[in-house]
C-alpha cells in the first residue's frame, strides 16, 4: 500500500513543489493549507504537473486543535511535512505575537495530534535562520544555534526543541527530522507552479521578478556596507525544486527506517555563498534585462553572511543540489512571466 504523507502549507511555495516530488516519487498526499499567504494557483498547478485530479485539498487551520485532530482522523497519515507557518523576517521583528502564535501553536498540535494517533513520522521545515550570526563559516549540523536575530527564527529553534523532546518523550513513537533549509528560489520548471507573495514580497527573488515585468519601480537591495567583498549580504541560494526532492529522500529515509538516530538534522543547501548583489546581476545577463535597483538601508534581523556545509545531506540521505543559478534565475523569471499572462 502507497505510504500517504500530510503536507501541512501544501498549496504554498515550497509546500506544492515538494507535493509534485513526492506524487512523483510514488506517495499519496493530503494538502492542507489556511490559504493566509497564498491562493488556489500552485494546488492547480500540481493537478496539471501530476496529471492528478484527486488530489486531497483540506482547507483548514492547524491552530485549530480541533481541526487537526478530524484531519488525522479522516486520513490515515503515515508522514507529515510541516509547513505552515509564517515566514517573513522583517514583519516578525514588529509582529513577533503574530509569529509565536501562529508558529509555535500550529506544530504543537500537529505533534500532539500525531501522538494521539499512535505517532507518526514527522518533517520540520526548519531554517538557516536557527544559526543566528554564524562563528564560522560554512555552518554544518554541529554548529552552535546563536540566538535568534528574529522572532521568525526563534520559533524555528522553539519548533526544532519541541520536535526533539517529543520524539524523545515518545522513545520512538514520533521519528523526526529537521531540514534547515537556506534560501530557496526559482520555479519549477513547468513555470505552472513558483513563489507566488501576498502584497508586498518579502523575499528577494519576486522583488527581483516583480520590477522586472513592471508591477514595482524599483528593487531596494538593503545594505551595501557589509563586511562581504561587494558589501551586500551572502546566502546560499538553492532551487526550489533540489529543495522539495531533498524532502522526499528524507520522508523515504523515515518511511524505510533508515534513519540512525530517532531525531536528525540535516542541512539543505548548495554551499556556495551569491551576495544579494551577485543574484541581481546574474538574473539580468540569464534574462538579457536591465533591473532598476538601489541601494537602502540595512534590514532588522538580517545577518551578513551565511551558507551551508551540505556534506551530511549529501553523503546520509544520498541527496545534492544539481540545478545551476542561471536555471534557477531563468525559472523564476518564465513563472513571473507566467502568472503576468506574458
């Protein structure tokens, strides 16, 4: 029998990418999503990339105890793949509330829930954003977690710390596995499905689409007096589609009982650092456009410069980052295209 994974934010971003790699690689899944940061677009779009119109949409809040707990009783899960959560850096430096609420509220009862039920295995979607303002760079798993520069990124550490004490309290009952993701950017190929932001973004990459196509004058790029070799901030930029597939190893390598300890962290990303200024430029000469930008103040919460040692991920789960920055420049760009009707 096709083992069934919940994806918790299924229809947005990374949820969805990460719903088309796992129906492809074999797996039923369950979307559910509260619709807060996103719209019917990408769930549309992964029905049309899988050829699958029977997908399960359950609309509804896993801040709602209630809610989740009829969820986990409707399907029989065998995984979950938590996304839902909010995600922006900034708003949560002024809404931090807002962001322990949501954050914290919505994993508890996804855990309790999945104890209730006779464990599960279980899939954090967490961030780079735990390692603070690194010691050293490039951070592997047994680097320190600095203090959160964020309330965004304190509720990941929070939500790592509660996956982990779960699992040990149930001696196996709940397996669980941390992805600290870095910066993940682009579309999936199809440009069916990419970043599709509510209002103002606030990541970079649809700020860099958006002034492209037309819909903002002007790319703020916050920060040039960093202590980096062009003086803008460094990321590890990763495809979302090397992203999502490095979800499916890691559901598989729970699902098959491969895992070594009951609770394991791995890092997801490319290990080359791209300043925010080098990714504007390599979409310009990818895309032949000339972007209008300036330079802003710096950001609250935004470290310097961080990226990853992916070795561990590479070498235990078998997975890699493959697509190049100009593949990944070049999707983002045809989805931006895409949902213009251009």
């Amino acid at each position: 029998m096709k083992k069934t994974v919940l994806v918790s934010g299924g229809a947005g971003f990374i949820g969805s990418h990460v719903a088309v790699e796992l129906i492809q690689a074999g797996y039923e899944v369950v979307v559910a999503d509260n619709f807060s940061n996103c719209d019917m677009t990408c769930y549309e779009g992964v029905k049309k990339i899988t050829g699958r119109n029977d997908i399960p949409l359950v609309k509804m809040d896993f801040c709602d105890a209630e809610a989740t707990e009829k969820l986990f009783s409707d399907y029989r899960i065998d995984a979950v793949i938590h996304f839902a959560a909010y995600k922006a850096v900034g708003e949560s430096v002024l809404k931090p509330l807002k962001y322990y609420s949501n954050n914290i509220q919505s994993f508890l009862n996804v855990l309790e829930t999945a104890c209730n039920h006779g464990g599960c295995q279980v899939l954090f979607s967490s961030s780079a954003t735990v390692y603070g303002e690194p010691e050293k760079l490039p951070v592997t798993e047994e680097s320190p977690r600095q203090s959160a520069t964020s309330p965004y990124g304190n509720t990941k550490q929070i939500c790592e710390d509660m996956l982990r004490d779960t699992v040990h309290a149930t001696e196996g009952l709940v397996k669980g596995i941390a992805l600290r993701y870095f910066n993940p950017i682009g579309a999936h190929p199809s440009a069916l499905i990419g970043e599709l932001p509510r209002g103002v973004p606030n990541n970079l990459v649809p700020f860099i689409t958006q002034t492209a196509i037309g819909k903002r004058e002007c790319l703020s790029i916050f920060g040039n007096d960093y202590p980096t070799p062009d003086g803008t901030c460094q990321r590890d930029y990763i495809d979302i589609v090397d992203l999502a597939k490095a979800h499916v190893c890691a559901v598989t390598r729970m699902l098959e009982g491969k895992m070594k300890q009951p609770y394991e962290i791995f890092n997801i990303g490319t290990g080359r650092p791209v300043s925010v200024l080098e990714l504007v430029k390599a979409f310009e000469k990818v895309n032949n456009l000339k972007l209008n930008y300036k330079f802003a103040p710096r950001r609250a919460g935004d470290v310097t410069a961080i990226w990853a040692d992916p070795t561990h991920a590479n070498e235990e789960m078998g997975w890699k980052a493959e697509r190049t920055i100009e593949q990944t420049l070049a999707s983002a760009w045809a989805w931006e295209k895409h949902i213009a009707g251009k």
